[in-house]
C-alpha cells in the first residue's frame, strides 16, 4: 500500500469549479428546507436563529472546501501548494508573504512520470536512457 493516498484527480479547473458550486448549492438548499426564507417584502422581524445556522453552515462549507482543495489535483498539479496562502491570503505561521514564489508547471506527462517511478524503484539509475 502506498504511504500517502492519492490526490483526486480532475481534468480541468471547470471540474473544480463544478463541484465548488455544487456543494455551496447543496448546503443552501438543505438551509432552506429546514429555515424557509423570509419574504423581501415582509413586515416580520429578521430570523436570527436562520443568521446564525446559515454563518455556521457557510463556515463549514469553506472548511470543507479548504480541505477539499489540498487533495485535489488537476492535471498533475496540486490545486494548492504546500505552504500557499489560504483563500483569505492568510499564510502559514512559519511562512510570511514575501517567501512566495509564484511557480509555473508543464502540463502533466504519464510517460515522463511512469520513467521517473522507474528510477525511483531502482530500475534504471537517474544518469539511465
């Protein structure tokens, strides 16, 4: 087995994108079900309970998301690099703005990393083919 599990993999930002919208849709309409909306137009007093669930469930979906986005992939490339800031720009504690390097990738290629995974097992050694 291997010792880290892997990443989900998606094809395309749109995929993310996709299930970002889903998930935030998903929660809403659960919210609504069990807090119906109040009219625009009507006289009552704003719902404070439906306030506060809807904060909670809002902070609960961008922690999901949060964590979503650290095990995703698309295309090879990790969605969020180890020691990134997070969607509020806030960086980890040991890592201040000015140490970020904005790095570009190549697209992903399968027969580049089966040859690496090849040397990494030991069955060409890394001066090879």
């Amino acid at each position: 087995m291997d010792p880290e599990h892997r990443k989900i993999e998606l094809q395309s930002p749109a995929d993310l994108t996709h299930l970002t919208s889903q998930l935030r849709t998903l929660a809403r309409s659960k919210l609504d079900q069990a807090f119906p909306p109040q009219p625009s137009t009507s006289t009552l007093p704003p719902d404070d309970l439906r306030a506060q669930v809807e904060s909670m469930v809002d902070a609960f979906v961008a922690q999901v998301l949060s964590g979503m986005r650290h095990n995703i992939s698309i295309n090879g490339v990790d969605v969020i690099a180890r020691g990134a800031p997070d969607e509020d720009g806030n960086f980890p504690d040991d890592q201040k703005e000015e140490e970020v390097v904005i790095e570009e990738f190549e697209p992903f290629d399968e027969k580049l990393r089966r040859r690496v995974g090849g040397w990494w097992r030991g069955g060409i050694g890394w001066w090879g083919r």
